[in-house]
C-alpha cells in the first residue's frame, strides 16, 4: 500500500466574476511547493460562484480548463463544482478528472441547500471510483454531509476517503465541523471537507482521520494544506474496529431492523406536520 498526498486549496473567491486564473495561479503555486502532491480539492463553487446564471453544460468550457491543468499537472483533480445546464435544469456538480485528463465521473448534489438553493435539481447518484493501487473515493458537496445516507451509502459502495467541496460562509461552519468528524467516524473513512474564502466561505476546511482524529484544521486565511494518508488505516479500521473497538460497518451489514423512514410509500405524519419548506420571515 502507497501513501496518498491530497492537497485542499482553500482561497479567496468572487462571486460575480470568473476565478478561474486565480485558481490556476494557486495550483501552480501549491504544485511548485509540493510536486509530491497526488489529488487537488477545491471548494464548491469555485470557479464561478453561486449565481445560477454562470451555468454551462458539461462537457463545456470551464471542464476543458481543468482537464488541461490536471493532464498538464498529472493529478487527481476534483475542481471544487459548478453550476451545470442539462435537460432544462441546474445542477451542482463535481467532474472527477484523472492525472491524464480525463473525466471520469460527475457527481451532482443531491441535496441543495433548501429553501435558500431555490431552482437547483438534485442529483439521483452515488458517485465513487478508484485510484489504481490506492483505494475507493467517494465524492459529496456541502449539504449532503447533513445527512448521513449519503455519506454511509458511499462507504456501502466501498468508499474509503470522502471528497467534500463545500461553500459555507454562515454561523453554522462549527456544526458542520462536528458533522465531518462524525460522518468519518461512524463510517471509517477519511473525509477530505474543503471550504472557500471571502464571498464563496468562512474557511476553517479541514482534514479527519477513520478515528476521528483532526489530521489538520484550516483558519479563516487563504491556505493549501498536503496530507499524507494511508487508506491501510480503513482497511485496518473496518476489520478490527475504531481503535481496535467499534466495527461499525460490520454491525450496520449485519442489523436486524429495516428503516422505514426511508420508505417514501409509508405516511410519516410527524415530518408532514413541519410544514412547508420556506424561508423564514420575520413575525
């Protein structure tokens, strides 16, 4: 088994005007530094921002870019995500492109930030793939990670590092904090959660273990950060437990209850009795 050297690049970001050479000019930067360096992660919504009206389809554009920079680099690059323009809808959506330029995978979210992500299409698939002689990458963005079904489902799917472009720039960065640790603990993977700056995030990115240990904690300033994994320790972990304890994959293969929570055929008068999604107003 060979070590993994993935790198996140957490930086300032416009949301009115293209990012693109500012994101390039970071790459060439961290890889100049770093030339170990396997995989790059950006943030969601990178290279251009929130605004549903840089939309364009994939393949497109903006895709081409990044298939030049991760073939000119010979890397992994996840490029945060994008607004893309299908079948007469918008989806956020992360291209998984190799270190040939290719790309292998587009993963779009299935859970925008409702109701304030209004005419976003969610995604209906799990997206995961392998690294030759490394192991099983699983990719969600930003809201997903609020709900562990997604997460747990990549690991079901055999992911082994969870690739997590987000763009939170609101109070509620440090629960989401405790979510990614959690969400590595209670499925032994890594999980890889890269945030943006200015007017696409807050920061505070960050790096956890299959233990839940914090590998690193970004601050609230521009930051590229390498770490070294070794997917052995989720293999480790899955067979003999987190720290030699809880084999909780195991215990969640083997359980004796179905949830019917899941079961859209089944009423659940509780969660009808929310109410309508809506933005909250003032009394």
């Amino acid at each position: 088994m060979k070590p993994f050297t993935i790198a996140g690049i957490q930086m300032q970001l416009s949301a009115t005007t293209s990012n693109l050479d500012k994101m390039y000019a970071k790459l060439a930067g961290l890889m100049a530094r770093f030339p170990w360096v396997q995989m790059v992660v950006f943030s969601e919504l990178a290279a251009f921002g929130p605004y549903p009206s840089h939309a364009q389809p994939l393949p497109g554009p903006a895709e081409h870019t990044f298939q030049r920079w991760a073939e000119h680099f010979k890397i992994w690059l996840i490029p945060g995500s994008l607004f893309e323009a299908a079948d007469g809808n918008i989806y956020n959506t992360t291209p998984v492109i190799n270190p040939q330029g290719q790309v292998i995978e587009r993963y779009r979210k299935q859970f925008p930030f409702l109701p304030f992500e209004r005419g976003i299409a969610s995604g209906d698939r799990f997206v995961v793939f392998d690294v030759p002689e490394v192991g099983r990458f699983g990719v969600s963005i930003c809201y997903d990670m609020w709900f562990p079904e997604t997460t747990r489902s990549l690991a079901a799917l055999g992911a082994e590092v969870i690739i997590h472009p987000t763009f939170t720039d609101t109070i509620d960065r440090n629960a989401e904090l405790t979510i990614a640790r959690a969400s590595a603990i209670t499925n032994q993977c890594f999980f890889v959660d890269v945030n943006g700056l200015g007017d696409c995030g807050n920061g505070l990115s960050c790096v956890i273990d299959p233990s839940g240990r914090i590998l690193h904690q970004a601050g609230t300033l521009e930051e590229v950060f390498p770490i070294e994994i070794n997917v052995e320790q989720v293999r480790h972990e899955r067979q003999n437990g987190i720290m030699g304890l809880g084999q909780v994959l195991k215990s969640f293969r083997d359980r004796t209850v179905d949830f019917t929570v899941y079961d859209k055929n089944i009423e659940h008068p509780y969660l009808d009795s929310l109410g309508p999604m809506q933005i909250r107003r003032r009394p």
